[in-house]
C-alpha cells in the first residue's frame, strides 16, 4: 500500500479508536503531506495540536499506521495551514474511502510476485480464513409481538411495526422507532425480525455497534468484501440504537452505502434511535435525510395502565402469587420505562421466593429503582476504564494477564453489561473476543472484589463518572 493510502487507513482506523473527542479535535484536521527519509509528515492545524499528537497520541497513531503500512515508521506533525476543506458532494461507491482500500488491495494481488508480496498475500490469506464466520445478533425468544402489551400510547407504533413485519419493503422503508431507553424499540425490532425470519427471509438484526466493530474487524483484516456480502445479502436489515454511529465517519460512509445498496433492491430496512434523526447532531445530512425517507414513528413511555398490564402479564407468565395491590403500588410508582419496571419487578419476584412480599419491601425496592440508569457507547467504555486505570485501551483488549490490567478488563465487562444492552458474548468479543463465561466470570468476580476492595470500588466509580461527563 503506498504511504498515502497506509495514511488514509489509519486515519480511518483511528477515528474508530480513538474516543471522538479526541479524534475530532486532534486528528480530524491533520492531513498527509508526504515521507520525507522514510518519515511520515503530517500537517496539523496549530501547535497545541502538534504537541498533542507528538506526545500523548503518538503511540497510537505509530501503532496503527504500522498495521496498515505494514512496516514501523516514524512520524512529524508539522503545523500547516489547511486549506478550506472542499465540501464533498455525495461520494460516488468508488471514491468512499473504503472502495479505495478495496481497489488498492485488488491491485497489490497483481503485482509481479516478488517474494515480499508473495509474503504479505500469504499473510492476507492466514488472517482470512482465521476470521470467525460473521453472525447477526440471536434474537431474543421474548421479544415477540404477543408479548407486547399495547395500547393509548403505543398503539401506532405497535401497527406500524406489525404492518411491516406482514409486508416487509412495501410500506415503510426505511421504518424508524425513536425514543428513550426502556421503552420497547428492541422489542419492536426483534419482534419484527421474529416475523421476518419465519417467512424464511434473510435477517438481520444487529446494533449499530456491532455493525461498527465488524467493519473495523473487516478493514484490519482486509474483507470489507465479506463484510459487504454479508450485510448486503439481507432481506431484511435492522439496526438498533443507530445513534451511535454518528460522528463515526467510516461507519457512516459504510452504512451509507448498504443502505442505498438494500433499498435500490427492494429489501427492507428498519432502524431504532433514542432520538429523531433531526436531533443525532453528528449524524452526516445525506444519511439523515434517508433515514426520515420513510416512516419515523416515536415510542411513548408506556402509562399507568400499559404499566399495570404489563406487570399482569409478566405475574402470569411466571404463576406468581402477587397481591393485586402489590401490582397497583408498582405501577402507580415505578419510573416509566418498562426496563426499570422489570428491574423492581424481578426484585419483588426474588423477595416473594422467600413468602409474602410485604407493602414496606416493595417501596423499598421501588426507592432503589428510581435512581436513573445511563447508558453509554462500548468505545467510551474502554476508554474511561484505560483512563482510570492508567493502561491501554489495547491492553484491554490484549491477551495480558498481568492482575492490574485483568481487574481492568473485568471492571469494563462489568461496566459494558450496566451501561450497555449488549449480549456477554458481544462484549467479549469486543475485549479481545473472550467468550461469554469469561465475561459472566469476569462481571461475578468484580461484584465480589468492589465488597472486599475499597480503591476498586473507588475505581470503578470513577469510571462511571468519567463516562457521565
Ligand atoms: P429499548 O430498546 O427501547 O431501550 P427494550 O425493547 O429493551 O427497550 O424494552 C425494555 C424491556 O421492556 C424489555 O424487556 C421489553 O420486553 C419490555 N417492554 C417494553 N415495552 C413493552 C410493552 N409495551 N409490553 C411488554 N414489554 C415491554
Ligand atoms: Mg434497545
């Protein structure tokens, strides 16, 4: 790969590492202007920039650009007035940074064979078929449309969801459910996906993190071609929590593109956000614009009487023997989204093992679950714990097993299994692709030591902390 092109990768590569804070103010400026005696030089905007790159990143960025330009090299950030970016029309498929990187490597395969590239072909080859067979996410057996109580206040929501799942790529493509976290966009999409999936339709449902990891996973390991057969060769694509792929470049201009691909064919595409496209503030306006094309319908907080329904049918489901009252005080009471809801339920369901629930446990439960829950992105994740931690984000995702950076490592499991929504398996797959015992062990283990160790516990608060601000 020539150096400019090794540049671009990188650069790409970094804007998905790197926390986007980070990224936007340091790196996305910086620009490539040459090797000079086998040096990268680099122009950036000013010298706080210089300093920034030079010092505090410069590991990083040495480290990536060595993965894509296959060999160490040293690198100069040198302060350079940038030109007005031109703003870019949209891309055509082959000027998309990623089709670049495609062609670059279609023709690095037609090189006369010296035994180099015969060695970094081979290289390719080894990485390929070492690549793990890429899989959607498992649905989840409960998330079905019978299971979903419906009524003032979802009723539109629910019907357009099931009209698609009837007529999938005739009514509303893209369909979008927007709202906030516990309130039954996953549901919706999965129970979608149920239907789809027993009419025999390739689907797959996956969240826009996932989405992100496999294509960083795909340009390391040069098969973007793979990762574009697979995503594209959907009948039904959909992707939650779309939110977090705004502000990441690379993933946008991916997504872009499978949308476009899927829709020109008649698939079906059906997308949740925590909020209305207009609001996801880095979200490119080509993509925005595509995602409103279709129907964008919001998910209400569900009221008392959904809530208390709710409950019943969950009462049922499980043959409890659950006061009536007992239902009344928690719905009346509970916050308003069903994820809490199921959190003091599930408590009161473990009290009630042991007898009768009575009235001061169940407030007593519902005081606790009042506290409001964050979630955040994995990246940020890491991030904050290699920070509180003082190590690597890569260390975490490493194979060491040296004690600080294990207590580390378990301590983000922990962390990713309260902040986020993601299935055990996906996030080890993400922290070095452990498997899900090692993160349920991992996630066991911290629950015991922030009993036992005051400064990990400490730590660990501190993490969340960081993520909150
Ligand atoms: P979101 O994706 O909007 O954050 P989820 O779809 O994960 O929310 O819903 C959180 C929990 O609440 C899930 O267990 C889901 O089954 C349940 N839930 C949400 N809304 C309803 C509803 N109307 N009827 C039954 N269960 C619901
Ligand atoms: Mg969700």
């Amino acid at each position: 790969m020539n150096p400019q092109d090794a540049w671009l990768a990188a650069y790409n590569q970094l804007e998905l590492q790197l926390d986007r804070a980070t990224f936007d103010t340091w790196m996305r400026p910086a620009v490539f202007l040459g090797v000079e005696d086998g040096v990268f030089v680099i122009g950036v905007q000013n010298s706080y920039a210089q300093d920034m790159l030079q010092h505090r990143l410069y590991r990083t960025i040495r480290r990536v650009l060595a993965d894509t330009f296959g060999r160490e090299s040293d690198i100069r950030f040198d302060v350079h007035k940038a030109e007005a970016k031109a703003s870019a029309p949209l891309l055509e498929a082959e000027d998309a940074p990623l089709f670049r990187f495609l062609a670059q490597q279609t023709k690095a395969s037609q090189l006369p064979e010296t035994s180099e590239t015969q060695d970094s072909l081979f290289k390719q080859v080894q990485r390929s078929t070492s690549r793990p067979e890429l899989l959607g996410i498992e649905l989840n057996p409960r998330y079905v449309f019978d299971r979903f109580v419906v009524n003032k206040s979802n009723q539109v929501v629910y019907e357009a969801a099931l009209a698609v799942a009837d007529y999938p790529a005739t009514l509303y493509n893209p369909f979008l459910i927007y709202g906030g976290v516990g309130l039954g966009k996953t549901h919706l999409l999965q129970s979608i996906a149920h239907v789809c999936q027993q009419k025999g339709l390739r689907t797959i449902y996956i969240p826009s993190e996932i989405f992100t990891n496999d294509l960083v996973t795909a340009i390391r390991n040069r098969t973007t071609a793979m990762f574009r057969e697979k995503y594209r060769s959907a009948d039904v694509l959909l992707v939650d929590d779309i939110q977090f792929i705004s502000g990441k470049d690379t993933t946008q201009e991916e997504f872009f593109h499978t949308f476009n691909a899927l829709v020109h064919f008649n698939k079906q595409i059906v997308l949740a956000s925590d909020r209305h496209p207009r609001e996801l503030k880095t979200l490119e306006d080509r993509l925005r614009s595509r995602f409103q094309g279709g129907l964008v319908t919001d998910i209400q907080a569900p009221e008392y009487e959904t809530r208390l329904a709710i409950l019943e049918m969950w009462t049922q489901e499980r043959e409890l023997n659950l006061s009536k009252d007992t239902l009344i005080t928690i719905a009346e009471r509970a916050p308003s989204s069903v994820r809490e809801l199921e959190g003091v339920f599930n408590q009161v369901m473990a009290q009630s093992r042991s007898g009768q629930v009575s009235m001061p446990q169940v407030e007593q439960t519902l005081e606790r679950f009042t506290e409001v829950r964050t979630y955040a992105p994995l990246d940020a994740i890491l991030e904050a714990t290699a920070q509180v931690f003082k190590i690597n984000v890569s260390d975490l995702q490493g194979a060491s097993r040296k004690s600080r950076v294990n207590q580390a490592r378990q301590a983000a499991m922990y962390i990713a299994r309260e902040m986020t929504e993601l299935p055990l398996s996906q996030i080890g797959e993400i922290l070095g692709g452990r498997n899900h015992s090692t993160v349920l062990h991992g996630i066991v283990k911290v629950e015991e030591d922030i009993i036992a160790d005051e400064v990990y516990a400490a730590r660990i608060k501190k993490v969340r902390s960081t993520i909150k601000s």
